[in-house]
C-alpha cells in the first residue's frame, strides 16, 4: 500500500483536491468567510512573484493561473460558498515539464497555495461535506 501512495504522490504531473481524497492534505479545505473575501484572499496569493492570472471569474469563483518557477505549473482555483460563512476552495495543478512526472511538485505546490490562504482567511476544517446540513 505504501508503494501505491508513492507511486500516486510522485509519479504524475497532475494533483487536485476533492472532498474525499485519501491524501489529507488534498482534501478540500473549507474557511469562515464569504466566498468574496475567499475569492479576494486566492486572488492576493496569486498576485506574487511567478504567478500569472489567465483567466478570472468572481461569479463563478474560479481563477486560472500559470506559475514560473522551478517548474512550469497551470492551476485552476474553484471558490464554492456551500453555507454563509462555510467556503470551499478546490485546486487543480497542472505540472508542464519534459517527462510525464513531476515528483510531487503538484502536490506541494497545492499544500503551499493552502497554507498562505491559511494566514489570511479562518480555516474550518478538510473534507465537511457530509457535515454541511447540520
């Protein structure tokens, strides 16, 4: 089973977060605020060096963003508000490089992303989906 985890962290160039993932650093991440703020505080994190905005849409709550770094990387934010005051925010990342594996750089770079929306929104919680209604 360790293989297994090793195999799906490193060898691929695609990472993304969803509500049950068995990674738990890839599971959904929901925060305290309006899916405004939300929005403005994903937007701010990709306003640094080595990010570009393609693509933004405060209505559908996504943003498309290409990132220069170490590695060529395109990521997709999606800001859902299932709750007043309980919003969701799901990446996708995307690694360009020469070889169909990235070695974990997209996962990393999704942790990354998280942990600086983390100093500037209140975090809830992974994965409350099931937990919504209540």
């Amino acid at each position: 089973m360790k293989l297994k985890k090793f195999i799906n962290r490193n060898l691929t160039n695609q990472s993304e977060t969803r509500e049950h993932h068995e990674d738990a650093a890839l599971q959904t991440h929901y925060f305290k605020t309006t899916k405004q703020k939300a929005y403005k505080a994903a937007e701010a994190v990709f306003q640094r060096e080595g990010y570009t905005i393609l693509s933004s849409s405060e209505e559908r709550g996504e943003i498309s963003v290409n990132f220069k770094g170490k590695k060529k990387a395109f990521i997709v934010t999606s800001i859902v508000m299932v709750k007043p005051f309980r919003t969701a925010i799901d990446f996708n990342v995307t690694t360009e490089s020469g070889g169909p594996f990235d070695f974990g750089f997209s996962r990393r770079t999704i942790i990354d992303i998280y942990t600086e929306l983390k100093k500037n929104l209140p975090y809830i919680e992974t994965s409350m989906a099931d937990r919504i209604s209540e």
